[in-house]
C-alpha cells in the first residue's frame, strides 16, 4: 500500500480539532449549521477561519460541508454564505444537492467538490457520471457489502469515501416528523413526551434504539448499530480507498479522541505490520466496544450483510 487514506471526522469546535489532529486524524469537517444536514459544531466565520488557520498550521486537510437538502428560499442564502466564506483556502466543499453543487461552481469554480449524499452513491457508473462533472470525490451508500465498495472502487474515477465508524444515515426527510407525531397524539389527548436522553424509534424485535435526530432541515434518522471496521481495514485500504469517515455526532470528545487514536493505530498496522495487525485487530475491536459500553452496540455495518442493492441475479 503506497499512500495511507485519509482519517476524516467532524469536530465540534477548534479546541477539540487540535485534539483530534494530535489523536491522529488527518482532514477534517466543519459546516454551519444552516447549510449542513447535521453537524456536530456550528461553526460560524469566525471559527471557520480559525479552523482553517489551525489546520493549515498542522498540515491536516480541512473542508466546508454544505449538505443540506436545499428549497427555494434557503438557495440564496447559501450563495451569500459562499461569497462570504470563498476567501478561506479549503480544501475542498462537500455537498449532497445539486442545487448547492451549481452554486459551488458558480461562486468558487476552482474549488474541488464532493458529493456526501449518503444513499446515492450505490455503483461506478453513477459515481463516474459525477466524476466526469467534476465531482473529485464521492462518499458511498451506508448500505453497500464490502464486495460492493471494493468494486466501485476498481472501477471509480475519482476519489472514494466510505463509513468506517459511527451511526450511519438511514433516512433523511425536510418534514419535522417528530413535531408532527406529537401534535398528532396530542390532539387527540394523549400525553406524549420526549425522552430526555433524546428521540429514539424502538425496534422491539431487534432490541434496538434509532437515533431521529431533527433540526431546522427536518428530520434524519440513524442506524441502531454503530458501524466499527477497526479490525476490518485492511481489504480496504489495499484497494486504495481514499478517505475512511468517523461519524462523530454521538460521541463526547475524549471518546472521539481514543477512536482516532485507535484507526490510527490499526492504519499504521496494516501499512507496516499486517501480520501483527492481524492479530490484534479483536482488541482494538474490544476497546471500541469498551467506549461505547452502556450506550450503543457496534457491528459491521452492511460491509458482510446482503443488501437491497445486492444483484438477485446471482
């Protein structure tokens, strides 16, 4: 393996991007929460820039995410906020809306793009389709097999992106859904509350919990599981996958620290040491376990699951 990928997570503020550049992450993203579907820090100028300076400074990759789901109205907007932050040296901005990808080209046209809609992006030939309109990058579908992304990745044109880590987006609707179902059971006189850990959908059967996480782009929501590929990195990284995304909204910052710190260590492994990477792949498992006791589960994800994708022909 000749280049290491990238280890991409979202900070929620500056002081916690230094701590995550020291744990080992090596890019990052940052967005305001106006323009981005969901963040784990707003950041407003002022922060963007001091983020950028701090990144820059620490030679780590920095770029802008502005993945809302765009209406008419919010469409302006948006282009005045590009105008206002085109100035800042990122190195890249990553939209879901083409709408947003118009923009983009428009107002910063030497930018590099790309495109994060996390159900998309399923095949090479849509991934290329967008390659050749000047997408530099594309994130896969939460909900491809492993075979599946190393295909695309054979195949793709530009760069490739994909969930190693954290809850991944399952649904995503511009609707307040929560407000909704409860204006709906309260009209009717039912006394319905919210949990004070948060909104949850329970799965009885599976005894699971999940996450609807609703803001001022609507409601999203998120897998019951977290994905955890710590011990499984090395097909990937052979096949030189770009980036491997921490998905961090749900972590506290030392958690997300020590899960840097442990892809860190198991990117190192598979590039120096695979053998011993190997061997002790289970226990960097067991530690992330170990982070998330009492909270949520961890699995693989849809890496070695069949999948609405999988081709039935076979």
């Amino acid at each position: 393996m000749s280049n290491k990928p990238e280890l991409l997570v979202a900070p929620k503020n500056v002081a916690e991007l230094g701590l995550l550049a020291e744990a080992g992450a090596t890019a990052f993203v940052v967005g305001d929460a106006r323009f981005a579907l969901v963040v784990r820090g707003s950041f407003g100028e002022r922060e963007l820039k001091e983020a950028v300076n701090l990144a820059h400074s620490l030679e780590k990759k920095i770029y802008l995410l502005v993945d809302a789901i765009y209406p008419n109205g919010l469409l302006a907007e948006l282009a005045a906020y590009l105008q206002d932050v085109k100035y800042l040296p990122f190195a890249g901005i990553r939209v879901a809306d083409l709408g947003a990808y118009m923009l983009v080209r428009e107002i910063m046209p030497k930018m590099p793009v790309q495109l994060v809609d996390a159900m998309m992006l399923t095949n090479h030939e849509t991934v290329n389709y967008w390659a050749s309109k000047g997408i530099t990058r594309g994130r896969l579908a939460h909900e491809l097999t492993l075979d599946e992304v190393l295909e695309i990745k054979n195949h793709a044109a530009c760069e490739i992106e994909v969930l190693i880590q954290g809850v991944p987006l399952m649904f995503t609707s511009r609707r307040k859904l929560v407000d909704n179902y409860l204006d709906f059971h309260r009209t009717f006189g039912k006394n319905v509350t919210i949990a004070e850990d948060g909104n949850f959908l329970f799965d009885k059967e599976r005894d699971l919990y999940y996450p609807i996480v609703q803001n001022e782009h609507g409601t999203h929501i998120y897998g019951g599981n977290d994905v955890c590929m710590v011990d499984n990195l090395a097909e990937l990284l052979t096949a030189g996958i770009d980036s491997l995304y921490i998905e961090s909204f749900t972590y506290q910052t030392e958690e997300l620290v020590k899960v840097v710190q442990l892809y860190k260590m198991a990117v190192e492994l598979v590039a120096v040491d695979p053998e011993k990477y190997s061997k002790i792949g289970r226990a960097l498992y067991a530690e992330v376990e170990k982070l998330q006791a009492g909270k949520r589960r961890t699995d693989r994800g849809f890496y070695y699951k069949p999948t609405i994708y999988k081709n039935q022909s076979r």
